[in-house]
C-alpha cells in the first residue's frame, strides 16, 4: 500500500512539473528579456570611467590658454560643443561653437568653420522650441556644407533636435547611414563616439539602449572620451523599468544608490537619486524609511535637479497613496517650473495627476489625464506583452495551489482507507478530471496568446507603413524647399546682375538731364529715364511674385498721408500722361482724414500699377483718380475711357502672366503681373478690387482698404518739389566702389555739391583712406573684392562709430535692407541710384554734421 501511495504521488508530481515546464517555456517565447551580462559589462565600464562631463567643462577647458597647437584647441572645442549639447546646455553651446568659429577663421580651417555655424545654430534653441525650429534652419543649411566632417556633425545635431518627438525614424535612420560609412575609422573616433551617443539618446527601444550603450562605453575607454556616469546609469534604469525588467532593473537602481552615496557633486548625486527613487516607484517597490529620509535629506543649488527630485518624490508618494506628501512635493516643484519661462512643464506633472485622481477613484480624470502622457504610446505594446506572462503566470499559481489542495484530499484518502484499489481508482480519476482541466486551460492560453501577437504583428506592420510614408512626404518636402530656395536665390541674383548696370544706365540719363539740353534732347532723356524705370519696376513685381507665392512678404504698418502720397505718384505718372495726349486728373474728398496707418511702399505699388493700367489702355480720353473715405475705410477709383473689357476677359484678368487675349502683349506690351500683384497685396492688407467695364467705353477700378486711422505723424519723405544739390564744399565724401562706371556716375551726380569725393576700390582701401583722412560721410558698396562693404562697415565702427555710412547695393529686398542696418549701416541706397534720394541723404547727413 504505501509503494502504491509513493508511486501515485510521484505520478501526480510529474504531470505537475510538466505542466509547468510547458507554461514558462511559453512565457520565455514571449519575453524578450535582456541579458543579465550585458548590463554587468555596462557598468563594469562605467566604474571604470576616470572623468566626467563636469570635469570636463572645469578642468580641461582652461587647457586651451595652455595649448600651443590651433588644432588641438579646435578639436577640444568641437568635443565641448557636443558635450554641451548632449547636456541640454544650449548656452554653453553657443559661446564654444562663438569661440570655435573665431578660432577657426583664424587658421582658414573650412571644416571647422562649417561645424561652428552648424552648432551656432544649435545654441540658439530654446528648450520650448518644437523641433521644427532647429530642423528649418540646419535644413537651410546643409546645401552649403563642403566639408565631410561638417555633414557628418550636421546628422548628429539634426537627429538631437528631434529627441523630442515620440517617432524619430527619419532622424535616426540617417545617423545609422552616416554611421556605417565611417565606422573602425581612426580619423572620425570622435565623430562614431558622438553618433553611438546620439543614437542611443533618442532610442525607444531597450534592447537597442543596452547595444548602443556597450558599443558607446567601450569606444569611451578606448579613446578615453569623457561621459556623464550619472545619465547613462538613468537612462538604463528607464528602459529596464519600460520593459519590466524587475530583477535587473533593481540591481542597477541598487548601483544607482551606490554611486549616489559615493558622489561628492550634488547636482550628480541628485541625478542619481531620482533615477533610484523613479525606479522604486514605477515598479511599486517598498523603499526603507531610512532610504526615504536620506533622499529628503539631499539638497543642492542647481535649482532645476532640485525641483525635478521633489517631482519624482512627488510621484513616489503618489504611488503609495499618500496624497498629502504627494500633493506637496508637487506644489513645490510646479512652482520652480511655472517660474522658468524657457523650460517646459514636465510631462510627469501629468502622470502624478492621473495617478491621484485615480486614488480618489475619479477614473474619467485619470484615464484623461493618462491618455495625455507621452510615452504611454511606446509602453502600450510591452504592458500587453507583460500582461500575458502575468496571467500565465497567475493561472499557473492557481492550478497549483488547486492541484496542492488535491494532493492533499488524496493522501487524507488514502490514509482513512485500506481499500487501494478503491481509493487508488478515486484518485486516478480525480487526478485524470485535473489534467484534462490544465489542458483546456492550456489551450485556451495558447489561443489568446496567439491572437494577441497576431494583433501585435498587425500594429508593427501599420506601424512601419506609417513610418515610409512620413519618409516619403519628409523627402518630398524638402525637395520642394530646396526647389524654392532655387528659384529665390536665382530671382535675387538677376536682378542684382541687370540692377548693376541699369545703375550706370539711369544715372548718366539723370546726370545728363541736368545738362543744358534743346527741348527735343530733354524729351529723349526723360523717355530714357522712364524706360529704365519701368524695366526696374519689371524686375520688382517679378521678385515680389516671388515672395507672394512662398508667403515670405511681410506688411508694415506705418502712418502715412495718403493723399500726399496720391499727388507724388500722379505728378511721377503726368509725364507719360502728357505724352500720350491723356488728361490725368485727381480728386480727392475735403473731409478725408490726413494720416492711416499702412504699408506706403506697398499702397504705393498699388497705386501706381492700376494708374499705369489705366494709362497703358487709354488711347485718348482721361483718367481719373478719385480718393474719398466710405463707412471708415479708404476707397480709391480708377476711372479710365480706354479699349475696355468683356465679362470672359475680366473673369482671368487677376490672373498671374494673364492679359485680355494674346493681341493685348502685341498691341500694348506688358508681362500680365501688374494687376495680379496689386490684387493680391489687396487682400493682403484685408481689402478688395472690383471692376465695372464696357469694351470701347473705359473700365472703372475700385479698391476699399478698411485701413485705421491715426493721429501720429509720417516720418516718410514723400515731395512733389525736386531737391536741389546741396552746397556741401568744404566737406569730405568717401566713396566705396569697385565698378568704374558705377565711380564715373557718382562722381558726376555728386559734383555740382561741390563736395571732395575721394575713391576706394574694396573695402581695405577704404579703411585705409579713413586712417589718411576721416571723412564726413562714406558711401559703401556692398559686393567689393578683398573686403566686401558689410565687412567694411563693422570694422569702420568700431573705431570711428559717428561717421554715417550708406550702403549702396543692387540688393534691395527687405530682409536684405534690415541685415544692412543690422550691420551698422546708417541708411541704404538702392541701385540703380536716383539723383534725388543722394540729394536728400546729403541734405540729411551733411547738414546735421
């Protein structure tokens, strides 16, 4: 009898671990767990570390005064630079990359040069800043970049300003491409060094950390590249706990602690005990009330690290129901960050929130709140993983305990009864009905786990197609800016290269309208001069087409005495008028208020395109220009006898290189953008152009402009009388010019002042003819050989900052004007140059000297 009881129990116990060996077999398909050894080596490494980041910053940037060697010094500000951005130190990026580029320049090191500007930009993110804003300008970048190394440091600081979005992809997969290329070389050590960093920053998933890390470490030891132990130690610790690695991610919190008493720094030692404390808390770990004190206890001056341990305090307490503490250390850190404009609120604010509301079983809050945490979308897959091995393991503990509770129904059996065979055929049965219950049990699991990844499979496959089609639109996009940037750069070169020499065209026409000339001579001069104005007006609606169409034009909002600016422009226009045998009449309403607040220059343009419409079409007749003010807005008409329009003609008549039918170019010449531009700088200014027109009657424009007005006062310059040359002898003109027509017809506009004109051929003649004589006003032109004008300009400044310099340049565009004042240019001059605007800078500048 007890043979049969030993074997029965045997028998049961068999069946029991077989089970059970098939169930964890099941779970350890399921859980990719990471290798035990690869985190000992990791921080096997990091104990092996002899500098830190900070001693880096403190001890071996003061090296640089001592260094005799320029590409010494370069590398190790190249080296702090990263270091500093892998901080989040983005100020400490700008003065290394400030110092880097000067030094640079210095040595004529081009590489170094182009890292500089790339890591310039860089410091100038600000921490609230999207991504968005470092990628446009880096993008904007890369065309210019020459250099290898600049390309590959432009990866690794394009792949960190994305670190703050959830999916990377793009960003990462280009710093793995830029990686192979160069790995195992010895020149680009730093450059893999920084790329494995980068890489393992933005990394989501935690196996790839632990590679990446490794590969980083030991790249670190080789070439002794200095690392923070502390955030590397972090780092590892969050990916453990996201993937829930218990045990290991216990040991390393452990060392974590370890490493925390041991550090003398306190911002460290901080770092390292919200790491610890984070760890404890998100995997609901009990933590020793002395463990808990002793963290209390730990303060620093760092500010930020203070406030971010009284966060993660705040989220421990949180989590162990305790919503006073919670509440408190909550208020403490909210405070600090609410008062910091420049750093974002921690997204674990969010968590804690959700976790409390939870507490209080306010569950429509904290599911709210939850659904708004960021990484909650990268957990999703492995909390549904590791929820299947907990309800494996779950049912697993139940069969035992119910299998324990019939081994000992059994024995309890078998011990009340000599009948064997009757009790040994009960228990066989009882023992059969419980194997057929854990195979059922079994396959039920099976078939849930089953679904489950089939739905896993199906999440990463949408996932990845998601991904290729945000590559495919992210390429796409930037091939269009790029194409953009094409056409813009080759726009602004054009009229640079026909504005250079339209400059020596109008002014010797200008110049020689002021000569004593028959009546029929002056006429030919004056049609000269409105031709070249006209072509210049050409070039202008062909650069601003340009800007409208990529929404980079900007409007101001300026006071501005329109009906003064009408008369200037109709007193310009009454020349062509007059030549054309057309009566140009303007009327303006007595109650018209004086000043609006507007953009002159762009009313202006308005203005003078629909009157040059109106002239244009207009074979005899008049037109006539009224101005009057409706229902507090402006409202200007055209009114003209000209050739007219049909209804199908003034359906495209706002359309871009439109005219009324092909014969219209032939007959009357034209490119089609006048109407077009006016049209849209209309809507622009939130107003609107209609037309009323009868063909061979004439055609009215009306535009409404709902402007605001003012009382303030015009600063602008608009005259109806012509100015005079000024009496300017006795004074002394510098005159900055590289293009000898462009000297020959300034020296002619300029020399009824009877002014002392000197000449500098480049930009080092000039500040050589400033150390002989210093002059009373300097022209300066901006594209010079040696030295261009900008240059010039700010070297010129700094020792003699009164002396007014105007810039004289082919490129006119406003962003152009505002980098010339930007540079300490006094005012700008626009080429092809106009003898009345260098009359009033010289009434300007040489009356106020």
């Amino acid at each position: 009898m007890n043979q049969i009881h030993k074997r029965c129990r045997n028998s049961f116990f068999i069946i029991i671990f077989c089970f059970v060996a098939n169930l964890l077999t099941i779970t350890s398909v399921l859980a990719q767990n990471i290798a035990g050894k690869d985190v000992d080596e990791i921080i096997s490494l990091l104990n092996q570390q002899q500098y830190s980041t900070d001693y880096f910053q403190e001890k071996l940037l003061p090296r640089l005064a001592t260094i005799d060697d320029d590409n010494q010094k370069i590398s190790l500000l190249i080296q702090s630079c990263v270091y500093s951005m892998f901080a989040d130190q983005y100020s400490e990026v700008k003065i290394c990359s400030q110092r880097l580029r000067i030094l640079a320049k210095q040595i004529k090191n081009k590489s170094a040069i182009e890292i500089a500007t790339i890591y310039l930009i860089v410091g100038e993110v600000n921490l609230r800043d999207s991504s968005d804003v470092a990628h446009k300008k880096l993008s904007a970048l890369y065309p210019r970049l020459m250099s290898t190394r600049a390309k590959i440091h432009y990866d690794i600081a394009f792949a960190m300003a994305a670190i703050r979005e959830d999916f990377p992809i793009l960003e990462n997969q280009i710093l793995r491409n830029s990686l192979q290329k160069i790995i195992g070389q010895s020149n680009y050590s730093f450059e893999e060094f920084a790329m494995l960093w980068a890489l393992s920053a933005i990394s989501k998933d935690a196996n790839e950390y632990v590679n990446l890390t490794l590969r980083l470490l030991r790249s670190s030891n080789k070439h002794n590249y200095v690392i923070n132990k502390a955030s590397f130690l972090y780092n590892l610790q969050w990916h453990l706990t996201g993937v829930n690695e218990i045990i290991i991610a216990n040991y390393v919190a452990n060392e974590l602690l370890k490493l925390a008493k041991k550090e003398t720094d306190k911002s460290s030692k901080v770092l390292l005990l919200l790491a610890y404390l984070d760890n404890k808390a998100r995997l609901e770990e009990n933590v020793s009330a002395e463990t808990i004190n002793y963290i209390k206890s730990v303060t620093t001056d760092d500010e930020f690290w203070q406030a971010w341990l009284n966060t993660v305090l705040s989220f421990y307490y949180a989590t162990e129901q305790n919503e006073q503490m919670s509440r408190y250390y909550f208020d403490v850190a909210k405070h600090y960050f609410d008062a910091q404009p420049d750093l974002a609120t921690p997204d674990e604010f969010i968590e804690i929130e959700s976790i409390l509301a939870f507490n209080r079983k306010d569950y429509s809050k904290a599911k709210a709140l939850q659904d708004k945490f960021w990484w909650k979308k990268y957990l999703t897959i492995k909390t549904n993983q590791q929820n299947n091995i907990i309800d494996v393991r779950n049912t697993l503990k139940k069969v035992i305990d119910e299998e324990q509770k019939s081994r000992i129904v059994v024995e309890q059996l078998l011990l009340k009864s000599e009948q064997a065979s009757i009790t040994l055929a009960t228990v066989l049965f009882i023992i059969f009905i419980l194997v057929i219950f854990q195979y059922k049990m079994y396959l039920k699991l099976k078939h849930e786990v089953e679904t489950r990844v089939k739905a896993e499979v199906g999440l990463r496959e949408a996932k990845s197609l998601a991904i290729e089609a945000k590559i495919d639109a992210e390429k796409a996009t930037m091939k269009a800016e790029k194409a953009n940037q094409a056409k813009s750069e080759f726009l602004s070169n054009m009229s640079h290269e026909i504005r250079t020499p339209m400059n020596g065209v109008l002014g010797s026409l200008q110049v020689l309208k002021q000569e004593d000339l028959s009546d029929s001579s002056k006429e030919l001069v004056d049609i000269g001069i409105i031709s070249s104005k006209n072509l210049i007006t050409i070039i202008n609606d062909i650069l601003d087409l340009s800007k409208i169409q990529s929404n980079n034009i900007s409007l101001e909002s300026l006071p501005t005495n329109i009906g003064e600016l009408f008369k200037s422009i109709i007193l310009e226009l009454s020349f062509l008028a007059k030549q054309q045998g057309i009566d140009l009449t303007f009327t303006i309403e007595e109650d018209l208020c004086t000043y609006w607040l507007t953009d002159p220059i762009r009313l202006r343009q308005i203005i003078v395109n629909l009157i040059s419409n109106a002239l244009k079409f207009t074979l005899k007749g008049e037109v006539s220009i009224t101005l009057m003010e409706k229902h507090e807005k402006v409202v200007f008409e055209v009114k003209d006898t000209g050739i007219g329009l049909s209804p199908a003609q003034i359906k495209k008549l706002f359309i871009r290189y439109e005219q009324a039918d092909t014969s219209t170019t032939r007959n009357y010449g034209g490119t089609g953008l006048g109407l077009s531009i006016a049209k849209q700088l209309t809507n622009l200014m939130g107003g609107d152009i209609n037309v009323i027109s009868k063909e061979n009657v004439g055609s009215v424009f009306s535009v409404v402009l709902p402007l605001k007005k003012t009382t303030l006062k015009s600063h602008s310059k608009l005259t109806l009388n012509k100015t005079q040359a000024p009496q300017a002898q006795g004074f002394d003109i510098l005159l900055a010019e590289d293009n000898k027509i462009n000297q020959k017809v300034f020296n002619a506009v300029v020399r009824p002042t009877k002014a002392n004109i000197r000449i500098a051929n480049d930009g080092i003649e000039a500040i050589a003819e400033i150390g002989k004589l210093i002059p009373d006003l300097i022209f300066m032109d901006i594209q010079m050989p040696n030295m261009d004008g900008v240059e010039a300009c700010k070297a010129i400044k700094k020792s003699n900052p009164n002396i007014p310099i105007i810039a004289l340049t082919a490129n006119v565009m406003a962003h152009d004007i505002k980098k010339y004042k930007q540079a300490g240019f006094d005012d700008c001059l626009g080429k092809p140059i106009d003898v009345q605007e260098i009359y009033t800078l010289l009434q300007k500048f040489l009356t106020s000297a």
